[in-house]
C-alpha cells in the first residue's frame, strides 16, 4: 500500500537530485522510527548523519554538490569556486565543495567539503540554480576576492557582467552593503569597481578579455573595446577593438563564428563597409590568440605604425 508521507519525501528529494535532510523529512512528515524502517527496506540511503539519498538517482556531480549544501545545515548554500562552476564560469570545478553558512548556523569542519562563514547570507544573496541553493552572481565575485588573485577576480566580474547576470549598478550597491569594516576581498572589490566607471562595457568573450590583456601588457594603448562604427549616414558594424586617432580596427575571430564560408562571407561584407568608411581592418584569429600571442601585439604595433607613417601622426 502506498505510503503518502514517504511519496511526499520522495517527490521532495528528487527536485534535489535525489538528496534529502533529515531535517526536511521531519518537516514532511517522517518521523525518525518511520526513517529507520525505510533505510532498512533500502527506500533511502544515509550518506551522512544529516543527508540521506534516493537509490537510484543518478550519482551526478550536482548531486554530490546538493548534499554537501544539505549536510552543512539550515541556511548553507553553494558558493566560491563550486557556485562560479556552477553558473558555467570557465576554469572552475564544482568539486571540492564550497559551502557559506550563516555564522549562527552550526559549523562542522569534519566534512569533506570546505565551510565558509559569513555574517551576512541575506535572502535575496541567494538564488537556486539547477535545484541547488547558491549566491547570486552579484554576490559571487565578493566571496571569491577574499582568496583569490585579483586579475581572477576580474575576470570572472567581466564575464558575469557581459553574460547580464549582473551589472554595475548591482555590484556597486554590494559593495556598499557588504562593505564593514575588515571583511576580506572588500579592498579588491572596490579597487576592481573604480576601475569600471559608469561607461565599461566588459568584454564580449574570453577571447577579447585576453586580446586586451595582450595589448595592456605590451603598452599598446589607445584601442577602445566593443565600439560602434558609422559614417555619415548609418550604422555599419559594431567592432572588437578601435583605435579612433588612427582609425585602425582590430577584429578577434573566434572559431565559433567566423570559420564557416557563410560566416567568412559575412565578414569580407562588414570589412569592405568598414575600409570604404576610412577605417583600416585588421583581423587576428583565436588560434593567434592564444597560441601565438606575439602575432597579435605585432598585427596592433603595424596597423598603428602604417597609420602613422601615411599620415604622420604620433601616438
């Protein structure tokens, strides 16, 4: 005969990944003579004092990440590196877990999982993504720059920032919630935000974060990122890097986009717009980019050093 309270817990635990509290079995009924009898008819399996799992239910890593959060206790939710792997940041892992509790909630550091504690774990800090309580993306980069170096740091603001998970507006209004006094990565952040004034616009892709990284480091200066090209008349292309003085374009192509004919066909169109515009178009590609880093700070230096030689120009 069915038995309603363990389908309620059951239904419960598979929008989990098929993990549960013991404490959420409590609140949906069960009680701890009721959890014994179904650990011992293997409808549940205890894989830690607080958490029990499903039989059955795929042992995936999101599960393993949702039953870290439930073993940490009331109020924990995914967070630092697990929380940017799981908002798809590249370069991170979910596994080992990263946990945030509340500094009133109980703290065991016997678990295989690394525990942080914050004072402030607001409700409207934390959002559930694919099942799994974690912070917002505006809360992230706060977390991570308290271990993290800040070039990193960085560059996870810029993607979650041109992904519009997040925004300046909303990371500023962070910063000035989370900044007490002598809580770590608050200096990091607020150098980083400084940086970024009322007019950045983050990169478009990794690719171009590290075109402009090649060109910072090499004291190529004077191209501006992901600025929109028109002439007298019209809107002609919005392009990856401008140097306006020289009117020199330097466009990153990814293998994604610009290796198909459709695609190259696409791109011979917006270059001969550009060049009858007056701009000069010089293209670099993502094998360049990352294998061959030279070529793309040179391909900047010659645009420039042609510009200057036809028209005499410094700079």
């Amino acid at each position: 005969m069915p038995d309603p309270v363990l389908e309620t817990i059951l239904h419960h635990a598979a929008a989990q990944h098929g993990a549960i509290a013991s404490e959420q079995i409590l609140l949906g009924g069960g009680t701890p003579a009721r959890v014994q009898a179904w650990l011992r008819a293997g409808r549940l399996v205890r894989t830690s004092p607080r958490v029990l799992l499903v039989p059955g239910s795929p042992g995936t890593p999101e599960r393993a990440a949702m039953a870290a959060v439930l073993d940490a206790g009331p109020g924990a939710v995914l967070s630092h590196q697990s929380s940017a792997a799981l908002w798809g940041l590249p370069g991170f892992n979910l596994h080992p877990h990263h946990v945030l509790v509340p500094r009133s909630g109980l703290v065991r550091e016997a678990r295989p999982h690394t525990l942080h504690v914050s004072r402030r774990v607001r409700a409207d800090h934390v959002v559930v993504l694919s099942g799994i309580p974690t912070v917002t993306p505006t809360r992230l980069p706060f977390d991570l720059a308290a271990s993290m170096r800040p070039e990193r740091v960085a560059r996870v603001i810029d993607t979650l920032w041109s992904r519009r998970l997040t925004s300046g507006r909303l990371l500023h209004d962070m910063l000035a919630e989370l900044a007490t006094r002598g809580r770590p990565g608050i200096t990091t952040m607020r150098a980083l935000l400084e940086e970024r004034g009322p007019d950045y616009r983050p990169p478009e892709s990794g690719l171009e974060a590290r075109v402009q990284q090649l060109l910072t480091e090499a004291g190529v200066t004077g191209f501006e990122r992901q600025v929109d090209i028109g002439d007298d008349t019209r809107w002609l292309a919005r392009v990856d890097f401008v140097h306006p003085r020289h009117r020199q374009i330097l466009e990153v192509d990814g293998d994604r986009f610009h290796k198909a004919l459709l695609d190259k066909t696409a791109d011979a169109a917006r270059t001969a717009r550009l060049v009858a515009a007056g701009y000069e178009v010089t293209r670099v590609t993502q094998f360049q980019v990352w294998h061959q880093p030279w070529t793309v700070i040179e391909s900047a230096r010659s645009a420039i050093a042609r510009s200057w030689a036809r028209t005499g120009a410094v700079g």
